[in-house]
C-alpha cells in the first residue's frame, strides 16, 4: 500500500492467491476506495480499511 496523488492504492505483487478489495481482484494496481475491505486470498483474512479524510484548514 502507499498514498499518491491524493489516495491510498494497493499492488499485488503476482501472488498465487491473490489480493482482493471489497471482492474484486486486484490485478496490477487499484486505488482504494474511503472504506473497503481488503482481503489476502478469496476465502483468506481480511482487513477492514477506512481512509480518513482531513478537514479542511480555515484561515482567519
């Protein structure tokens, strides 16, 4: 996983089992989604992912 442009994506490094975000596959590389699950394996252990978003800066 690393943050670019503005949003968290994740690669799946040609696992035999694969990665999965909210049950699709990952085939290369895909940005993350403000809440998914991510998911190592089709039937394997997940991780519940929620990307918080900073509030906006007020200048008085």
């Amino acid at each position: 996983m690393w943050a670019e442009g503005g949003a968290w994506h994740v690669h799946d490094l040609d696992s035999a089992n694969g990665t999965f975000v909210n049950r699709t596959r990952v085939e290369v590389s895909m940005a993350l989604p403000q809440s998914s699950e991510l998911r190592f394996h089709a039937n394997g252990p997940t991780v519940s992912v929620y990307i918080d978003t900073p509030m906006a800066t007020r200048v008085s």
